[in-house]
C-alpha cells in the first residue's frame, strides 16, 4: 500500500548536470529537496555522452597525430589503438559518478531517490508506488534516441550502445548526419574501421557553416569515411553476423553490407513516462511547453530545463546546467528571469573539431545585418603546419555598424578552444579592436585570432 511522504519544497526528475544543479542550489538555500532517477546518477554527459565519448576520442587523436607526420619524423607502423584498454581507461572516469554525485547532493542536504517518477495530480508524484508531495517540482529528464520507422529499426544500436562496445567491428554504419554520427565516426576510422554516414538531407551537420562543413566532410573522405547524402535507409536485416542495409538516394536502391548499425539521427525530450497529463503539464514534440523563465504554461509548480524543455536554447549540457541554475533562482525568488542564451559556443569533436558561436552566415543576412565576412584558410597558417593538418579555415562575421562579431565558425585542431574567446567576445560585445589589442601567449593558437580578424 502506498504511502504519502512530508512535503517537499522542490522535487527533481533527473539526476543529469541540469537537475543536480538546480537540487544543490535549493537545498544550500535551505529548502527540502528530493532528486529522482531510474538511471545512475550523472545523466547522458558525464556517462553516455560528451565526457566518456572525448576520452575515446583522445586514443583516435594520437592516431592521426602520429599519421599526419608520417615523413616528417614521425614513423607511425605499428600504432593502434587498443579498444579494450581504451575502454578500461573510459569507464576509470565514468563507473565513480553516480556514486561521487550521490554523495556530493547528500553532502549539500539533497534526498536522493531511485526509481520511476510519474506525476498522480499537480503537486503530486509517485516513485515507484510511494508518494510524494512538492510545492515546486523541475523536469529535467534530457533526451532518448528518436525513433525510427523502417524495418529492421529495432537492430540498430544507440550511442550508448556503441561508447560501451566491448570491440569495434571492421564495418559500422550511422544512421544521420549530426554530431553523434560524424563524431563516432572519426573515433571509430581511426581503429581501421571502414564507417559509412547516411544522411537523408543535401548537406549534413546542418546548425554549422555550410563551407566549413564541406571541408571537414572532404577530410573525413581522407580516412575512409564514406558520407552518402540524400539517401534514406529502406531497411535493415540481419545476414549472419551482419547485417544489410537497403538504401535508397533517389534515384536506385542499393545495398550495403556492415557489421553494425548504429542510431545518430536525432534525439527527442525523455518524457513518456511521466503522465504528464495527470499534473496538466503542457507539453509537445520538443518538451515541455515553459515561458521564457522557464516555468510550465499550464501549471505553475513545474519547471523544466535542458532538453525536457522546449527552450531556445541549443540541446547542449552547458545549456541545460545554466537553465537549471535559473530555473532554481526563479522558484526560489518567485521571480521570472529570462535565460540568456548569447554567446553560447558548440563544437563537433571530429579530427579536427567544427565549432560555431553565434549566427550563421545566412541567418546574420537575413536579420538585415551590415556583415563584413572575414573568411580564412588556415591551413598553411604555422599552428596547423607544425602538426601536419591541412584541413584549416576560419568564418568570423563581423557587424560593420558596431564592429563587434555576430557568429564565428571554425575548423581546426584547438578550435574548440579558439572559439570560447568569440562567444566571450559576443557576450559581453567586445568589439576587433579589443580582440586585435590582446597580447597572447605566442605560438599558440590562441595567437592567431587576431590574423582571423
């Protein structure tokens, strides 16, 4: 029989960067905080998404380090990666968070519940047959794999599927054209494995700069990654310890033979299981549906962040964590601030890494911007020659009214890092000139924004 807990303050759904943030910032403030998952706590980025995927991906950079100084005093025979120990050095990382976040929430006053979480009323919560009341409750579930429709959907393997592989086939295809795909890709080809990207749109990576995008696409050709556009996957079926998989570009249908499938064609908020309707939580496709300060529409206890919620915010961690902290500001102030999500950098971790900040190009146009593009490529540029990369550019897009940057799209090794002094630049709208007047640390790669600009 179930029974009904004390009142809490605030109850958390999701134990992710977003919720955690928010628990620890309510409870410290002094009020009673319970945070609830099904999963191990630490959400997608710390166990199945951007920490353990960039550590897998330091074994694929070692590996085209060493290539791309191939006659250049470099002999690379005999290098490779050894996926096992890789992994072993993975899970070095990810196997202590859950334990490691439990603990620090219970060190800042946070309840740490387990299991199912569905709401029964509007301040009401059942987790797993016990109840629970709230005042305030934050969803904050992030996102799953997007389902697919054609047959054969169900062999595919998910993201999490493939960072916890025990070994890497000598075949793989992804199913999408986004981070998920080119990123796995990059790490996988530089195992010897032959990957092929099946993007159903003309141009993959669609939220970077076009020209850039080409580019890196171009480099990805140079080890064996093959990107098929314009194709749509007809079907899957399992052939022995393969499978085959039915294209179709349009024009024929063709089959390709591959030893593993895996699903990079999206994501979509976590939130089937909540009974959302049960607490009259509005919510669509993309979330939750929230105000600009990220309460629910339709009822005021509830909040959401991250990708539970349908905000303008890029589904990106650092995103999800800011929202969090506002969100947990909000309720506890009863007041409605807006997140500001300018100058938010993202980058794709290819070798080398795709990055923007700000507008693209078509988009700074179509806001009837004065733009002055400032186009490079750096490829011969000394930071990219002392390493061996030839595949090199920067976009910077430059308001000529206030001489400030309106987006900054980059390829190149250390771009991602390049690129945080333009979102730095976008958020508290420095201008050329005060880029142009920093005295970097020479040679670094930092050192060369200024030559961009």
């Amino acid at each position: 029989m179930s029974r009904t807990f004390d009142l809490y303050d605030l109850i958390v759904i999701g134990a992710g960067m977003a919720g955690s943030a928010a628990a620890e910032k309510c409870a410290t403030a002094g009020w009673r905080v319970a945070i609830v998952d099904d999963l191990p706590y630490g959400g997608t980025c710390a166990l199945r998404g951007c920490d353990p995927k960039k550590i897998l991906r330091r074994g694929a950079e070692i590996i085209d380090a060493a290539h791309l100084l191939t006659g250049k005093g470099i002999d690379p025979a005999g290098l490779a990666i050894d996926w096992t120990a890789l992994s072993a050095h993975m899970h070095g990382f990810t196997d202590p968070v859950p334990a490691n976040m439990e603990t620090s929430l219970g060190r800042h006053g946070v309840d740490t519940l387990h299991g199912t979480a569905r709401f029964t009323g509007p301040d009401r919560l059942d987790i797993d047959g016990t109840n629970h009341q709230f005042r305030h409750a934050l969803i904050a579930t992030g996102a799953r794999p997007r389902p697919l429709d054609f047959p054969g959907a169900d062999h595919l393997i998910d993201s999490t599927g493939f960072l916890y592989l025990d070994a890497l086939p000598p075949r793989i295809l992804f199913v999408g054209g986004g981070f998920i795909s080119f990123e796995f890709a990059h790490i996988a080809a530089r195992t010897g494995t032959h990957t092929v990207i099946v993007d159903h749109g003309p141009r993959p990576l669609r939220g970077f700069d076009p020209d850039l995008v080409e580019l890196l696409v171009t480099r990805s050709h140079t080890i064996d990654i093959d990107v098929r556009r314009n194709t749509e996957i007809v079907a899957v079926h399992r052939s022995g310890d393969g499978y085959h998989v039915t294209l179709d570009d349009h024009r024929r249908q063709t089959t390709i033979t591959t030893d593993l499938v895996v699903h990079g064609a999206g994501r979509q908020p976590e939130l089937d299981r909540l009974d959302l309707d049960a607490a009259d939580i509005a919510h669509g496709t993309h979330g939750v549906h929230v105000a600009s300060h990220l309460q629910s529409t339709t009822n005021p206890r509830i909040y959401a962040a991250g990708d539970a919620a349908d905000t303008p915010g890029a589904p990106l961690t650092p995103v999800a964590v800011f929202e969090g902290r506002v969100a947990a500001s909000n309720m506890l102030k009863a007041a409605a601030t807006t997140p500001n999500y300018s100058g938010i950098a993202t980058a794709v971790f290819t070798i080398p890494e795709l990055t923007r900040v700000g507008l693209l190009e078509t988009e700074a146009r179509d806001a009837g911007i004065d733009l002055d593009v400032r186009y490079t490529d750096t490829s011969g540029w000394y930071s990219n020659y002392r390493i061996g990369e030839t595949a090199a550019a920067a976009k910077i897009l430059i308001d000529r009214a206030t001489d400030t940057i309106v987006g900054a799209h980059m390829l190149g090794p250390e771009y991602g890092e390049l690129i945080n002094i333009c979102a730095l630049a976008i958020k508290l709208g420095l201008t050329t000139r005060h880029l142009k007047s920093m005295n970097a640390a020479y040679p670094t790669v930092g050192s060369d924004l200024g030559s961009m600009l």
